[in-house]
C-alpha cells in the first residue's frame, strides 16, 4: 500500500514571514514518520522560499492550481512546467472554492489533470457534493459527475496517479467534520467506482479526506479502511495542529 499522505492548503493566507516561520516551524516539529508523506501548499508567490527551504527535507512542495495549458498569452494564470521548476511535486486541482468562486467546470478540471501529470506533477483531484446535494441524496451522483469526465479525459491507467481528495462542501472551514463513516462510505464508493473502471491500484491510489480535519478527530478518520490521508485547511496553518495531525496519520 502506498503511504499515507497529509498535504497543508494554506490558502491565501499569510505573507513572506510568516510562511518561512511555518514552514520552520513545522520541519522542527515533525520527525520523519517512515509511513507517512507530508506536503505543503503555499500561495504561488511563496512558492520558491518555501522550496528552498523544504530542499534536502522530507516535507514535499504543494500548488493550490494550476492552469490547464503549458505555456502562451494566459495573463494571470501559472503553468505547470513553472511549479515544476521550484521541484513542486503536488498540485491541487478542482478545490471546491475553484469550482463555485471561479466557475471551474468538471470539464476544465479534467484538463488541468492532464495537464498536471504531463508535466509530472501528481495532481491532487478535489471532488465534494453540496450539503443540498447530500440532502437529496445525490452525494454519489455528484461525485461520478466529477470523476467521469477525468476518467474519460485522461483514461484508467493515468488515473492511478492521481490522488483524490474527497471534500464534502458542507464540510470545508466550516468546523463540521463528516463523520467516520460518512467519509469511509464516500471513500469506498470511490474506490469501487475507480476499481470498475480499472483505475486503481492498491499499491498506489490514494484517497484523503478534507473538511475540517483537527488534530482531534484524525486519528478516527484515519481509522477507516478507505482513508490514506487528508487535505487540511484551516489546521495547517499552525505547526502543532497540523503536525498533530501527521501524527495521527504516522
Ligand atoms: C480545504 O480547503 O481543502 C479544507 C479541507 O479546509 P478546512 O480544513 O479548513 O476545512
């Protein structure tokens, strides 16, 4: 089985010093766990401090996006050949605040993958449903309208590298947790419905739960057979949460 992996999404928050002070922080606090890989997600313009920070580090580089094409007049937008460049290793791809802030489709999520992984990247696949989607018991329908057209876009084999992060929306910063066995019902239909379509691997596919992870409630999540790890938001913005969290994951 492939290790487990806790990534920090920290969002637009912070500035320069304090970005090079967590990331001090947490390379002083977290001892190399053998079974656990750990990766950061500063804001693009933390990027390269952090990397050379993390160089020589067990602590592996992050990017919260990336645009779907390689290079070209894109204003604004930052390539992935360009987080390659600072040695990212890990993009994430389709947060749910890209979907419902900046219109990201199902669609250009897929593309971006593609993209991510032509330029060796592994990308980090956020799919969620709604807290109204999950009340109308669509949550797994919501879910396969996600993955789909990943799936058809880049096809099974190529799907092994991705890891996916589900997020339940109702779930992100707003300190409700799914339960365990919300998110290990979730988890498991995933995983069946990517072992259909052959685009799994038990020795590499990897599925994080995200949504209000504390050091407090890790330890049970990562209790569940389905679940290798987590996106962590709000706690990673503070060395000893997130740190906790690793641990529980360790
Ligand atoms: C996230 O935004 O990916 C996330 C999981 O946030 P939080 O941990 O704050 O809910």
């Amino acid at each position: 089985m492939a290790k487990y992996l806790v990534i920090g999404n920290w969002k637009m928050n912070g500035n320069l010093s304090r970005s090079e002070q967590l990331v001090e922080d947490i390379l002083a606090q977290l001892p190399v766990l053998p079974t656990l890989e750990v990766a950061v997600c500063p804001p693009f313009t933390y990027l390269a401090p952090v990397a050379k920070r993390l160089r020589d580090t067990a602590v592996k580089l992050g990017a919260q996006n990336l645009c779907e094409h390689s290079a070209g007049a894109y204003t604004g937008e930052v390539a992935g050949p360009m987080l390659a460049d600072f040695g990212t290793r890990f993009v994430l791809v389709g947060h749910s605040e890209r979907r419902s802030l900046y219109g990201e489709s199902s669609e250009l999520v897929a593309a971006k993958v593609e993209t991510a992984l032509e330029c060796v990247l592994t990308p980090v696949l956020c799919v969620g449903e709604t807290l109204e989607e999950r009340e109308a018991g669509k949550a797994e329908a919501v879910i396969s309208s996600q993955l789909q057209p990943v799936l058809a876009r880049i096809g099974s084999s190529a799907m092994k590298r991705v890891v996916i992060a589900y997020e339940p929306v109702w779930a992100i910063g707003t300190g409700k947790t799914a339960s365990p066995q919300q998110a290990q019902d979730i988890h498991a239909f995933i995983r069946t419905s990517l072992q259909q379509a052959d685009a799994w691997s038990d020795d590499h596919s990897r599925l994080l739960y995200g949504g209000s992870v504390k050091a407090d409630n890790a330890a049970e999540l990562f209790g569940q057979a389905d679940i290798h790890g987590a996106l962590v938001g709000g706690a990673s913005l503070k060395a000893e949460d997130f740190v906790a969290i690793c641990h529980a994951a360790g």
